[in-house]
C-alpha cells in the first residue's frame, strides 16, 4: 500500500466493526513501524470520505484502486 491508493476497511471478527465494512478513504501518510504483539505493526493515515483521518493497521485495509 501506498500514498494515494484508494482503501477499504476491512472488518475484524468483532460485531460492531461490520457497520464500517463499506468505509473507503484516500491513504495519505504511511507511518513506520508501531510496537505491537509479535512484532512491529505497520499502519497508514487513511482519509476517510467522511472527511475524517484514522492511523489504521495495514492489515485492516483492502486497496480497492491503486494510484499511479
């Protein structure tokens, strides 16, 4: 992934996660390394077309379109 891809949120296994299952932002930063269980988590500062921005693990986006 990287700056300028068009994401998606890719829900966990929690139930309340589902209703942002459709959220899809602009990926506008990506951040380095996070300490996380089991290694390092790498994450991305997503805008969201809500107008909000979220840091985000990686591994909870789905690109839908990559930028060229």
């Amino acid at each position: 992934m990287k700056v300028g891809d068009l994401v998606r949120y890719v829900p966990t296994s929690r139930v309340w996660d589902d209703m942002w299952k459709d959220y899809r932002g602009l990926i506008i930063r990506n951040m380095e390394g996070w300490p996380a269980l089991g290694g390092y988590d790498k994450r991305v500062v997503v805008l969201w077309m809500n107008g909000d921005q979220q840091t985000i693990p990686e591994r909870n986006l789905e690109v839908v379109s990559v930028s060229s």
